[in-house]
C-alpha cells in the first residue's frame, strides 16, 4: 500500500506576509534619512551604488527600523484550492466597459484577503479579523497597500503553483526559460517544441535547380 494518503495529509497552503505601516510618516522619516545618506561604488559593479552610512546614521536608521515595526500590522495571505479561487472570481464579476480582465480587481483582491487572510500580532500568533475591522482596513487602505495585498493572494494562489518543481535536484545541466527559472536543456523547450510542432524531420533529397531559377 502506498503512502500517498499520508503525504496529502501534510499538505501545506502557501503564505505571503503583508505589512502595513499605521504611520506613513514614519516611512517618510526613513526615505529622508536614505537620500541624505553618503553613496559608493557596488562592490559587485562600480556602475551603481550603495547608501554607505555612518554609525550615526546606521542608529538612526535602526530607531526608525523598530519605530515602524511597532507602528505595523501584519496580514498573513494564505492560498486555498482552485475551486474557491474560482468561486470568487465568480463573485466579483467584471464591470462593462471597464475591465478587460474577466473579474473586477477593484474588489476581487479584498474579497480574497479577507477570506484568506489572518492577523500575526507581534507574539507571531495567527488572529480571525473581524468584519469591522476589515471594514476599517478596507476603508483605509492606498492604492499601494492594496497593490501589495493584491500581489500576495496572485502570488499564494497563483505564482507558486505555476512553478515546476519535477527539476529540481536533478544533476543534468540547467538553463533557464523564459520566466527565469532554472530548468534542465530537456523541459525548456518552446511550447512549440513540446506540442510537437515543428519536430519534422528535414528531407535530405535535392532538388536540381533549373538554371532559370537561379
């Protein structure tokens, strides 16, 4: 009998932090403090450079460090099985005229977070959140935030699945396709070259060529 059971069992749905600072001025005392900080070469390439602060300014930087993560709430994104996926994408439909995707991103993105999501207090333990606090969030989210909510439940629901794993370990040479990620000669094919297409074998006959063709 195989073990198969016992390995779906351990299962695990991906997760994707979010963290959202309550005090945007604290974000903006931190990006003041980088642009003022003295610049060098790269060590890896001389054509860019790194912030080289002083030990003044590397206290500073760590103080406004724990000032925002004190001052941030952190919302975990957890990946669910594609039937529920596709429920929701079903329950917020696209608007006429308006997307040109097949779901409405203005409020599918939140109605997966809060179906999905929990909050991490600082103790690291997972807590339901309520639909007034949800309601609170929603009301006071950016734009930004809520690109960064929107590219966690893409990356836990979509991004990870879509990676290939059957290469890994293996000891043949790797290369990489398309996307970046590093696959053996053998599965980084075009999709045209995995469809069969375009695998026939090349005559070897000649033809005489007529002297008016030439």
């Amino acid at each position: 009998m195989s073990n198969l059971s016992s390995r779906l069992e351990a299962w695990k749905a991906p997760q994707k932090d979010v963290s959202i600072c309550l005090d945007p001025e604290l974000l903006d005392a931190r990006d003041a403090l980088m642009r003022s900080t003295p610049r060098r070469p790269d060590v890896q390439d001389d054509r860019l450079v790194t912030p080289a602060p002083s030990e003044e300014e590397q206290l500073r930087l760590a103080a406004i460090e724990r000032e925002i993560q004190d001052a941030s709430i952190t919302l975990r994104i957890s990946g669910v099985d594609r039937v529920t996926y596709n429920k929701w994408l079903l329950a917020c439909p696209p608007r006429k005229g308006v997307d040109a995707v097949g779901f409405n991103p203005t409020t599918f993105y939140m109605h997966a977070a809060k179906n999905s999501a929990t909050y991490v207090d600082e103790s690291g333990a997972e807590h339901e959140i309520t639909a007034d606090e949800w309601a609170t969030i929603d009301k006071r989210l950016s734009d930004g935030e809520h690109d960064r909510i929107a590219k966690a439940v893409t990356h836990v629901n979509r991004a990870v699945g879509l990676v290939d794993v059957s290469f890994f370990g293996n000891a043949s040479e790797m290369t990489r396709d398309s996307f970046g990620i590093s696959a053996s000669r053998e599965t980084s094919g075009s999709p045209r070259v995995a469809s069969g297409a375009g695998n026939q074998k090349k005559s070897t006959s000649k033809t005489p060529t007529k002297k008016g063709d030439a």
